[in-house]
C-alpha cells in the first residue's frame, strides 16, 4: 500500500482490533477495539500493565492469532483475511519475531538458530552461518556458537532470539520483552544494534515494563485493559521518524539508568 503522496506506507495497520478468549457466556474479551499503524524506520515501545493484552495484540498483529473483529494488514497484505499459508509466506517475508518464550530450536547450535532463517529464504548455508556468526559476536556471544540452547544461559538465549529475527533484516521486528533477561550494559548494546537497523529503515516493536527502552524509542504506546490508553514520542524521537501519537508527554525515566541508544553512549 501506499499513501496520498506515494511514499511507502506504514508496515504495519491494524483497525479495530478485538479479541475474545472463549464462547459465551464464558468469554473474556482482551482486545476492545486496537487501532495501531507501525511506520517504515520506527522504534516503538509497547507498554502496560501485567493482564492488559500485549502479548495477545502482538501475537495477532504478527499474524500468530487471528482477531476476532478487525482487520490487520502486514507489508501490504491482508493477513487477518487470508488462510494460515498465506499469512505464514507474508510473515517470513516481512517479520521477524521474539518470542516471550525465545522458542529457539533445542538440536541446533546457536549458529545454526540464525543461520536457519537465512537458508531457509535462499542463503547459501555458509554464507548463512558467517553472517549468523558475525551478528551473535555483535550481542558478546563468541564464546558460544557452538553451543546449544540448552548449554546456553537464559540472556545469552534471548540474544540468540533477537539475533535470528533480525538477521534476514525484514521490514518489520516484534519482540516480546526483549530484554527481560539482560543485564544494564547488555541490553544497551542490543538496542543499539536495533537503532542501526531502524536507521537502515526496519520498524521495530517491542513490548517491555524496562523503562530504559523508552530512551531509544521513537514513539511509545501504552495498553490498558485491551485498549490503546497513550500513544506519543519516546524520547529518541527525532523529526525525520514518523512517531504517529499526540503530543502527550512520556513518562519520566529514573535518571540513574545508562542511556541505552547509540546516542548518548
Ligand atoms: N485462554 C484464555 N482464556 C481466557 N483469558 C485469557 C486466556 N489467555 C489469556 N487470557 C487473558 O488475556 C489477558 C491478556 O493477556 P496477555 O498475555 O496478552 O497480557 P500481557 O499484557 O502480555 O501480560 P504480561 O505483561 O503479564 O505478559 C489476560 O488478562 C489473561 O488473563
Ligand atoms: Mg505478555
């Protein structure tokens, strides 16, 4: 899709978005109605209480759940329209995905974790590992190509998470509490290699409580009870992104937190 003026239009458009757990009388409704656009080269914060539908927006926004009202479009295509192969040939052209639970691939090595996704779009396999091996250097991992996810500790799993869906670059990346399991200075160099590629153009969601985030954000959005409650300029916001929100003001990081963006490094 594109816009009035022709430029290339929002990776990510999601209209009225509602979503309900069971059948009645015993249904839940998480989502009430989420409207949501994601612009080219944004990083955007997804915040909000335990409970307030988060995981539940993000796993229909990736196509992983489908809405029960409302419509999703994902790099021009209608996912919340189409059958689970089509959705699933859009989502690997376009998102790479973090899970909350990393889900990595317990018989290969971290390498291949990577390397996987490469191969599995075309990449010649050596090709694939060097560029695998290159990435899980970046994120302090040297040490542990090799090793398997089982061998490996809870945020060095997480690195290797990130490092896979970032690798094939696709327009869009969502992650779900990215840095729950990293330390101050490890979770400053994973956003700083995310800025990289949101300067190279990827959009990057990431659902987190780390209010460290919210520095090398562009725009940060905010769930309560299944409803968007704030939508406005993180604090890495700059004219030329496209922080779509009012102009309400962002919540305060404590100031004894290291800057996390390239930055103020
Ligand atoms: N199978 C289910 N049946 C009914 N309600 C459910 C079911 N699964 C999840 N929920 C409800 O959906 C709501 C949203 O859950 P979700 O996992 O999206 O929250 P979240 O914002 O990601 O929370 P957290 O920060 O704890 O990860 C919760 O209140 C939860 O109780
Ligand atoms: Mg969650």
């Amino acid at each position: 899709m594109t816009d009035e003026r022709g430029a290339s239009a929002n990776v990510l458009e999601a209209r009225g978005v509602v979503f309900t757990h069971g059948t009645p009388p015993l249904e839940t409704r998480v989502l009430h109605g989420v409207d949501l656009d994601i612009a080219p080269g944004e990083l955007t914060v997804l915040m909000g209480p335990s409970g307030s539908g988060k995981t539940t927006l993000i796993s229909i926004l990736a196509g992983l759940l489908r809405p029960t009202r409302g419509r999703v479009v994902l790099g021009g295509s209608e996912i919340s329209a189409m059958d689970d192969a089509e959705v699933t040939a859009v989502r690997r052209r376009t998102l790479g995905f973090v899970f909350q639970a990393f889900h990595l691939f317990p018989a290969l090595t971290a390498t291949d974790n990577v390397a996987e996704v490469l191969a599995l779009s075309g990449t010649p396999i050596r090709v694939a590992r060097e560029k695998a091996r290159a990435l899980l250097t970046r994120f302090g991992l040297e040490a542990r190509l090799d090793h398997r996810p089982g061998e490996l500790s809870a945020g060095q799993r997480q690195r290797v998470a990130i490092a896979r869906a970032i690798v094939t670059s696709p327009r869009l990346v969502i992650a779900d509490e990215p840095t729950v399991a990293l330390d101050g200075p490890t979770a400053a160099s994973v956003m700083e290699l995310l800025r990289e590629y949101v300067s190279a153009g990827t959009s990057v969601v990431l659902v987190t409580h780390d209010v460290r985030l919210v520095r090398a954000s562009d725009r940060v959005v905010a769930l309560e009870d299944g409803r968007v409650a704030y939508d406005g300029r993180g604090l890495a916001a700059n004219p030329h992104g496209a922080p779509s929100g009012h102009d309400i003001h962002p919540p305060t990081p404590r100031s004894s937190e290291p800057v996390a963006g390239p930055e103020g490094a």
